[in-house]
C-alpha cells in the first residue's frame, strides 16, 4: 500500500477523536460551561447533525475542486474548527464550533474513499478505504480513551488543543505525501445530482442509513444493557467496550478484503450473519462470557460493511464519485441520530434492554 494512504488515516484518527470524545467528557463541559449534562450531551447530536448538513453543501461546494487542494482544505478548516472549540467561552459558541468542524467529516471521508480506491490497483480499492477507514475505528479504540483522559487530567479544552495538533499533522502528511493531479471526475453540479436517481446508488444509500441505525439503536444504550442485563462492573464495561473496538477495527479490514474478492456475495452474507448474531445477542447479553464474545464478532460485523457500502457506492456513481461517496458519510450519521432516536422510543415504551437487538 502507498505511504500516501497513512495521512488519509492519520486525519480519519484525528476526525474519529474529535467526533466521539466529548461523550467522555461532557460532566466537564457541563460544569465549565453552566449548562446540564443532557444540554451537553446535544453536542454529539450537533455533530452528527452537522455531518448530514454539510455533506450535500459542501459536496456541491468541492465537485469541480482538485481532490489534494480539496482534502487539504478540509483539514485546515478542521483544525480551525478544534481550536474555536477549545477556545469557546459558551455553550452556543462550542455548538457552533462542533458543527463547523462536523461539516468537514462527510467530505473528507467521501472524497478520501475516491482519493484512497485511486491510488491503488482496482484489486485493492476496498483495502484501500478500509485502511483510511481504521484511523476511525482506531480513534475508538485509544484516540477517545486517550483524549478522555488528557481532558480530565487537564482540563476538556486540552483535548480539542491536541486533536488540532493531530490534525496539524495530517495537514502536513496530505502536503507531502499526496500526489499531485488525481484522477477527477469534472461537469456541471446539477447534472452530478441525477446520479441520486440510479436506483443502485439510493439503494445503496439506504442500506447505510440502516445499517447505522441498526448499530446505533443499541450501542447508544449498551453501557445499561451491559450493566443491568449481563451484570457486569462499570470497569469490566469499559473493558467490553474495548473489545467492540478491537472488533472493529478487525472487522473494518476484513470488509476491506472481502469487497476486493468478491463485493456483492461479501455485502449480502456479512448482512445475513449481522442479523443472526444480533438475534443471539438477545439470549446471549445474560452471561458474561457469551456476551462479550458476541459483542465482540457484532463489532466485527458491523465495521465489516463500510468499505463494503463505500466501495458500492464508488462503483454504481461512475459519473459522480465524489458527491456519491460524500453523501453517503451523510448517510451513515443519519442512521447514527435515527437509530439513537429509535432505541430511546423503543426504551420509553417499554422494552426491556435486553430486547434492544430485535430493533
């Protein structure tokens, strides 16, 4: 693989951090900034939200942009974007510091796909993605736990100061080590939308959305479901989260690998098993063991289908990569806020946590 794929990472890591760890530090946001924890807690759904609007903006924005000059770009708003966060003397203000940097996270992983599946032989493309896509996965694993810390150690401001470093470095990785004049796809920006009409592509699309919904309708709430269904300790939590990561981050590379062999026989059967596990999960959650060990292959499972859906979706928007892709980072985040929504419904009306899975 090209070193130039390792900056595509490093900024995936630094946009990873940034988006997840303020769930580990909103008792610290809440009390420096006078509001309640749950008012902090909308800072990840501004995020999120944040993804869904600037994709479309900013794919329209970019569409005839050189891809480097584009990703560089990106970057450098991103790093603007961590230190106003760092620096926001008021709840309003780091609002709309997070959705000015969340607008950046849609593009950057849309057009990096393209950039990514362009660097490599056609063989490869979906290693490809699915390399970039680890720095996220391992932003779950240690960027978030690490900036956590950093945070309650110094302070929540010192963790957006050093996620702009990193993102400082990735700057400097994308100057270096992309190359210039990457193949791009160039025409009028209106006529690039028509590609949403492509039944392939919408439905590709859609299955992102549920896909993430599906995720996020019960990981939103796992840390109850862990601590009141399986029975375990708020420090052996933390340790099962962290075999989710581990899955993860294992899981992203395998769906690279099976997208390369053969895309549609690998999209279908990873679907098929998600849906097995996620119904053993149900009897599983209430021992220890069983438990972790399903968590661990849901994990797997789940980052498995990224570079499965980004590669789909590269392959059915030949005339619109880059608008295509992007969208459909927007896509994945609006499954993320649906599927939070749906389980807190779900929860309201009375289903048991350990009943999550079905959803």
């Amino acid at each position: 693989m090209p070193l130039s794929l390792l900056s595509l990472a490093v900024a995936a890591f630094g946009i990873g951090t940034t988006e997840f760890v303020v769930m580990g530090l909103l008792p610290d946001v809440a009390g420096d900034l006078g509001v309640t924890i749950p008012q902090a807690g909308l800072l990840v759904t501004g995020y999120a939200l944040g993804v869904v609007i600037g994709a479309p903006l900013l794919a329209i924005l970019t569409a005839n942009w050189p891809r480097k000059t584009t990703l560089v770009g990106l970057m450098a708003v991103f790093i603007g974007g961590n230190i106003l966060c760092a620096l926001a003397p008021s709840y309003g203000l780091l609002m709309g510091a997070r959705i000015v940097t969340a607008f950046c996270h849609a593009a950057f992983f849309g057009i990096g796909s393209v950039v990514a599946s362009d660097l490599v032989p056609r063989h490869k493309r979906a290693q490809a993605i699915a390399l970039m896509f680890a720095g996220l996965t391992i932003a779950n694993v240690l960027g978030v736990p690490a900036g956590t810390a950093l945070g309650q150690w110094l302070g929540w401001r010192s963790t957006f100061f050093a996620v702009a470093l990193i993102g400082a470095a990735a700057l400097a990785a994308l100057v270096v080590l992309l190359p210039r004049g990457l193949p791009m796809k160039s025409g009028r920006i209106l006529s690039e939308f028509r590609v949403l009409g492509d039944v392939q592509v919408a439905l590709a699309m859609l299955i992102s959305v549920l896909c993430s919904a599906s995720l996020f309708s019960v990981f939103t709430y796992i840390s109850p479901l862990l601590a009141q269904v399986t029975g375990l300790s708020a420090n052996a939590i933390t340790g099962a989260l962290l075999l989710f990561g581990v899955g993860l981050t294992a899981g992203n590379m395998l769906g690279g690998k099976l997208a390369d062999w053969r895309l549609m026989p690998s999209l279908i059967g990873t679907l098929v098993v998600l849906i097995a596990v996620l119904v053993v999960f149900v009897p599983a959650s209430t021992r220890p063991a069983p438990a972790l060990a399903v968590l661990t292959v849901w994990g797997v499972l789940a980052f498995a289908l990224v570079p499965l859906l980004q590669l789909r979706v590269v392959d059915t928007a030949t005339s619109a990569p880059n608008l295509a892709s992007t969208l459909n980072q927007g896509a994945f985040n609006l499954g993320n806020a649906a599927g939070a929504w749906i389980g807190a419904i779900a929860i309201t009306h009375g289903l048991a946590y350990q009943n999550l899975p079905f959803v």
